[in-house]
C-alpha cells in the first residue's frame, strides 16, 4: 500500500557513526512528513559510537539500536511482515556499504521495497567519483548545495549513469541563532578533527600555536573542541588525540579542552577556526567569523582546497595579529549557507520527491551503476567484506558476546592510539 494512502510514515535510519547518525536523523526529519522518531539503527563495527557520543549530537531522545547489516536487513523484512513495513530508509554510511545495503534491500524481495534516501554528512573533498558511485542506485542521493548538486550530476552522467537521483538539499543541522557580539565575551573556537591533520608532528604544531594564541590574547578563551574521548572513535581514525598531546604542555588558564554539542559551543563562539571541518558551516550559516588553516599548506589532502575562493583562508600569524577573515558571498551562496532564502526551503525538493516516490503504486527496482557487469574485479569484494546474509543463522545475544564484543574494540583502539604510532617510530629509525 503506497504510504500516501496512510496517515503514518515510518522512517528508518541506519547510521555508522556519531556523526552520520546525526545527518542521517535529521535529514528523516526534513525530508519526510513523519511525525514520530525514526526507528534508528547504528552498525556494529570499528566505529559504533559510544552511548555518551549519542547522547552528545542531540537529535533524539531515542538510543539507536546496535545491529550489523544482515540484522538491520531481518529488521527490515520482519517489519514488513507485520504490516509495519518501513516506507524510508536512509542510508547514512560510508559508500562501500551504502552499495551494499542496496543489494541487500534488493535481494530482500519485498512486496513494497521502502524509499532510499543517502547522501553526505558535510564537506565531500575526497574519492568524489568512487562514493558517489558507489550510491548510485537509491532513489534519492541529497547534495548539500548546488555546488554539490552540479558535480554530483556531472559525474552520474559521465559515466553514462542516470543522474535524476541527484536533489538538491543542505545540510540537515544548520541553524541556530545569528551571531551577536557580547560585551566582554571573546571566544575563539578550534573546530578539531580526528584525521586532520593526520601526523603528531602536524598535530603538535596546530595545539602549539593555539596555546600561543592564547598566550598572547590573555583576554580571549581558547576553546579546543573535540569530537571524542580517548577510546572512543568517530567516522575516521585518530591516531594522535589533542588530549594525550596536551600533556607535554603547559597551556594557560584561558585555554581549554571542551566537548559537547556543536550547536551549544557555536553559541558563544566569536570566531571559529579550523583545518576543514563541516563546523565551518555551521558557523557561516550563523555569521560567525570563521577561518580555515593555511600553515599546513591548502592541499588536498587536509580538505582545505574546499574553500579555495571563500575569502576565508588565514594562517595563525595572522590571527594572532587580530585578523577575522570575510567571507565571499558569492561562494557562500553556492555552498548554500548564509542564504537570504529562508533555510526551510532547502528540504523542499526533497521533500516532494520523496512524496512523490510514496505515492507511486510500485517503486521500479533497485538499478545502481555497479553491478557484476560493469565492475566485476570491484563490487564481488565489496559485497564479500559486509558478508549481508539474511539466512544465515541469527546469532544470539548474550553477555559474554558484549563483553567480548568491546574487548575487542578496545584492543583495536588501543592498536590504532598506541601500538600504530610506536610501530611507524620504529620504521624510521
């Protein structure tokens, strides 16, 4: 039955980290006309965030529940066995597993498959050809701007693929109030990332100057902001957290380590830096002063060159001089951030396609670009490494399996912060 001729519309969401399941959340939100909480899904794996991690992105009251792919595909037939089938999925993972799960709803045969809906959780600076490929086949993929939305579409149609999927959005979890000076605040914000940049020599040279920074501005909070503890992990690996490398230092009283939802440290944020965090965004969204990195190069690789052109990037002399960059207005419409249009109105294209997919009597199959014919020496290995067998034998849950379970995340954890480093040392000597 097409949702249209029901009051109801159930949504699912499965994510693989903190941050895609914030995306992933929001996006249901704004895209669907479903008054209930999505049912939420996190895959088990090397990045499944902690129950703290969860709690911290703020966009349910409701703890996703922890499955791998083949439980998440039982949960979706068994729900269509009760009647309760989900009308939309949306896929917030990385590209290899998005191409995964596709095959597994496909293989599922269900007598009315859901809406899939996948997209990306911010700034897309890398592998663009291979992830966006690698989705293609849902019925929807979400750009973030119309910068996005024309390379998405340029290469769907390169490749011969079909690019009607592509629809314009913005990211789910801009907002917030504008930005107001206050009288004796002055708050500077570092926007940290896991991965980037990557090396401790890097790493120590970016919590160096920022100590500096804030020893030179007695009067300003530094505020580092971190996406996780030690022992947890997000979407990317962190071999070197700024908490262990704090340690070495004697930052100053002005200078502190802070966690907590984006939203709230934005509040009381003056100027935002960082290397290429999504976070820069956010705060444009809210006029906030913001600067991207230049001391490690604009490269690639650190995801800067993104901003190439935005007026925005700043080296700390600078900033250690009082600089607080202006942005371009014309790259900041193509982002679409800072928009005169009123934010709302960026889910509303997708929102009628997504409408639109509900009310049609049958959804055509799942057709993605990467099938046995145009990749066979690919997809066979990417399908094999996510092993999305709905009858193989349900293994049981008990408390043994958690406990080795975490065990085991640990012990991975404890390799990539502590043994990776030590090993890459001794490789130098």
């Amino acid at each position: 039955m097409p949702a249209s001729t029901r009051e109801a519309v159930r949504v699912a969401v499965l994510a693989d980290s903190d941050t895609r399941w914030k995306w992933g959340a929001l996006t249901a939100r704004r895209i669907t006309t479903a008054t209930a909480e999505p049912t939420g899904f996190v895959l088990r794996g090397r990045a499944t965030p902690t129950e703290r991690q969860l709690a911290e992105t703020g966009v349910s009251t409701t703890t996703p529940r922890e499955v791998t792919g083949a439980e998440f595909l039982r949960a979706v037939r068994d729900a269509e066995a009760r009647g309760e089938g989900f009308d939309v999925v949306v896929l917030a993972l990385v590209g290899g597993t998005v191409r995964a799960v596709l095959q597994g709803l496909a293989d599922l045969g269900l007598a009315r498959r859901p809406v899939i809906v996948t997209g990306y959780v911010g700034v897309v600076y890398e592998k663009l050809t291979d992830g966006l490929l690698l989705r293609h086949g849902a019925d929807v993929v979400l750009a973030n701007s119309r910068h996005d939305a024309e390379r998405f579409r340029a290469v769907y149609e390169g490749v011969g693929a079909g690019a009607d999927s592509v629809v314009e959005a913005a990211l789910p979890f801009l907002g917030g109030a504008p930005h107001t000076p206050e009288a004796g605040r002055d708050t500077l914000v570092f926007a940290a990332q896991p991965s980037v940049p990557a090396t401790r020599t890097e790493r120590a040279y970016v919590l160096k100057r920022l100590i500096g920074h804030a020893r030179l501005h007695p009067g300003r909070e530094v505020l580092l902001k971190l996406r996780s503890k030690p022992g947890e992990h997000t979407t990317h690996l962190e071999e070197f957290p700024f908490q262990k490398l704090v340690r070495e230092l004697d930052p100053p009283a002005n200078f502190r380590l802070v966690y907590g939802h984006m939203g709230e440290v934005l509040d009381r944020t003056d100027l935002l830096v960082t290397v290429s965090s999504t976070a820069a965004l956010e705060a444009l969204h809210r006029r906030i002063p913001t600067a991207i990195l230049t001391d490690l190069g604009v490269r690639e690789a650190l995801g800067n060159h993104h901003f190439v052109g935005s007026g925005l990037l700043a080296s700390f002399d600078r900033l250690d001089k009082g600089l607080a960059p202006t942005p371009d207005e014309s790259w900041l419409a193509r982002q679409g951030v800072a928009s005169d249009s009123p934010y709302e109105a960026a889910f509303d294209t997708a929102r009628d396609r997504v409408a639109e997919l509900l009310a049609l009597p049958a959804l055509p199959p799942i057709t993605p670009y990467y099938t046995a014919e145009t990749a066979p020496g690919y997809l066979p290995g990417i399908l094999a490494r996510h092993r999305l067998d709905v009858t193989a034998p349900e293994p049981r849950e008990s408390g043994l399996r958690r406990v080795v379970r975490e065990a085991a995340r640990g012990a991975y954890r404890h390799g990539v912060q502590r043994v990776a480093p030590v090993i890459r040392r001794l490789g130098e000597l």
